[in-house]
C-alpha cells in the first residue's frame, strides 16, 4: 500500500519529508530555547542536513518534473545518508565516550565559519558536548532519534529510486 501511494502521488510524500524535517527542527528548536538544552557541533551538522533535505524536497514537491523528482531523491538520499552518518557518529560517541570528550574542534570551527551561521544564528547557535545524553525518549537520545530519522528518509529515498528507474 504504501509503494502504491509513493508511485501515485510522489509530490505528497516529498511534501511530507520536508514537512517532517521542518518539525524536526522546530522541536530541536524548542529543545534549545524553552527547555534550555545546547546543542553539540554534530548536532549543528545534522540541522544543516534537515534544512537540506527539507529545501530540496520542497523543490521536488513544488515541480512535478519526473527528472527533477530523480535528481531531487537522488540529493535527498546522499544529504540524508550523511546525516544518517552524523547521526550514528554522535550516537557511538555517547554509547562509548572518549577520555577527553571532544567532538572535534576542526568540525566546529567549519560550523562557526560557515555562511548561514551568520544568516540564521538562531537556529545554527550551539556549543554543547556531543557525548552528553541531555534527553532520552523510549530510551533513545536525541542522536538516536535523528539517526532513525535519516534512515527513514534514507530508505524512502532510495525505494523511490528504485521505483522510478526500474520503470524507464
């Protein structure tokens, strides 16, 4: 059933992903501002790849050019596969938390220079340790949550692929 809905109304499941990724970002949002938790630089990296893959999907579910829906889901897998990566990083760094607890200063310095940091401060605002676990939910932490996130995304990503090129 849900193959059948992807294949006879892509522009609604894309719709979907990026409405989706914009309450995840609301929520981390929320959880930054009203309950006061920082968020880490890998944390920063995977809002990045939200933003992405909300921005691209929207641009997939605004056209309803077949060629753009590929390139779009082919992106969409590739940014999502990354924060899929960051995700899981984050998540082995919790379970398993090095001596001097540190997620790279390189990757934060990249974060700081980064355009859109100046652009939207808000929202790209951080400096929290990724080894903390600050909120659970079901027993997963927040890097775990957003690892299963980006799979899912990942995983429908990569069906509709398969879905729209196994029919050329």
């Amino acid at each position: 059933m849900l193959l059948n809905w992807i294949d006879r109304a892509p522009r609604r499941v894309w719709l979907l992903v990026c409405l989706g990724c914009i309450g995840l970002l609301a929520f981390g949002l929320y959880l930054q501002h009203v309950v006061g938790l920082e968020p880490c630089p890998m944390c920063i990296v995977q809002r990045y790849a939200l933003v992405l893959v909300a921005i691209i999907a929207g641009l997939v579910s605004a056209s309803g050019k077949k060629s753009l829906q590929i390139g779009g889901a082919f992106l969409v897998l590739l940014v999502a596969g990354f924060g899929a990566f960051v995700a899981a990083r984050q998540s082995f760094l919790q379970w398993y938390p090095p001596e001097v607890a540190t997620c790279g200063r390189d990757l934060y310095g990249m974060i700081e220079t980064f355009p859109l940091k100046r652009a939207i401060p808000m929202i790209f605002k951080g400096g929290g340790d990724c080894t903390v676990i600050d909120w659970t939910f079901l027993g997963g932490s927040i890097a775990n949550w957003s690892f299963i996130c980006f799979a899912l995304i990942t995983l429908l990503a990569l069906v509709f692929l398969a879905r729209k090129l196994s029919r050329r």
